[in-house]
C-alpha cells in the first residue's frame, strides 16, 4: 500500500501510516482539530491513491518523564475513518478537492497555533481561537452525524471575519454536498 516490502515497514517505515502523526508537525491540541488535521493529511497522502476499507485507529501517548520516572497522562485514539469518507466524498462532488482540503488543512493548522499563542495572520483569515475551534467541532460533529450540513454551512459563513476562504461558494458547496450524501 505505501510502496513497502514489509508490514512493519507499511505501519511505521519513512512513509507508514503510524508515521503521519510525526509528518503532520503540531501538538494535538485541541484534539477534534488535530484528529481532523491527521484524517486531512492521510488523505492527501495515501488514502486518494487506494482503495481501503479502512486504516486502524492512531493512538497518541502524552507521557510526562521526570528524574528516572514515566507517567502516563493521556491515551487518546484517533480513528481518522469519518474524516476519510468526507475526503472521498468531497474529491466525488467537486472538480479540485486538493485546493478545498489544503485550506481546510491551513484552517486545522491555524486551529492549533491559535490554542497556544496569538497568530496575527492566522485570526485575519479565520477569526480567533474560539471561533476557530466551534468551527472544527461543528464540523466534526457533522462528519459523525450529529449536526446537519446546513447548520454548518450557515456558522462557517456567518462566524468567519470577511474575505475568509471559509467563506468561498464553492468550499460550502462542497462541504454541504460531501456531508449531504
């Protein structure tokens, strides 16, 4: 599936789907838009090219070392199947889903920057973090089913500050058709 000649090598080598999370270079904080970010970035990679029925879930480890001392804080699983079904589903309605998803991808990012410090660029083209984040929740809620496509849609365009990309017709477009299916 990834070029591999071993299974190990497929799951962790250079390109191995356990190896995305490495690739994606953020923390995963706050995790819905990291998990969204890791289902984004998978695709693109590897996902668009194959024909899975599905790729196991990521486990993420937040391990604290103190002295000679290892504790567990967090385990956290991260099953990245809904985000590649909206990918799919997207890549099916519209002509160009790489743009689409590369600027969902920088919305994720700016997301996680925006948890930790002030970005200037990131909040002029998104909005600040609490906007940002009910973003990425609702979205993900959608993904799952809990919310309905318009809802979504309507936030997204009413929420993010003017000349947004989130505002772009054929992003909600897009978006509404990929979650209506």
């Amino acid at each position: 599936m990834t070029g591999a000649k071993r299974i190990t090598e497929a799951l962790y080598g250079e390109r191995g789907f356990y190896n995305q999370v490495s690739l994606v270079r953020i923390r995963p904080t706050p995790i819905v838009a990291f998990l969204l970010l890791l289902g984004i970035h998978t695709y693109l990679q590897y996902y668009k090219e194959l024909s899975l029925e599905s790729i196991p879930p990521y486990v993420l480890l937040r391990v604290l070392y103190t002295g000679q001392t290892f504790t567990m804080l967090e385990k956290v699983e991260l099953n990245v199947q809904p985000v590649l079904e909206f990918a799919r589903k997207l890549a099916k309605t519209v002509d160009n889903p790489e743009v689409l998803l590369d600027v969902l991808r920088e919305f994720l990012s700016c997301t996680i920057k925006l948890a930790g410090r002030r970005h200037n660029y990131c909040i002029s083209r998104y909005g600040d973090y609490t906007t940002c984040y009910k973003i990425a929740q609702c979205l993900y809620q959608t993904m799952l089913g809990s919310r309905k496509p318009e809802e979504l849609v309507y936030f997204m365009a009413r929420i993010t500050p003017e000349g947004s990309p989130l505002r772009k017709y054929n992003l909600l477009k897009g978006i509404y058709c990929a979650l209506s299916e």
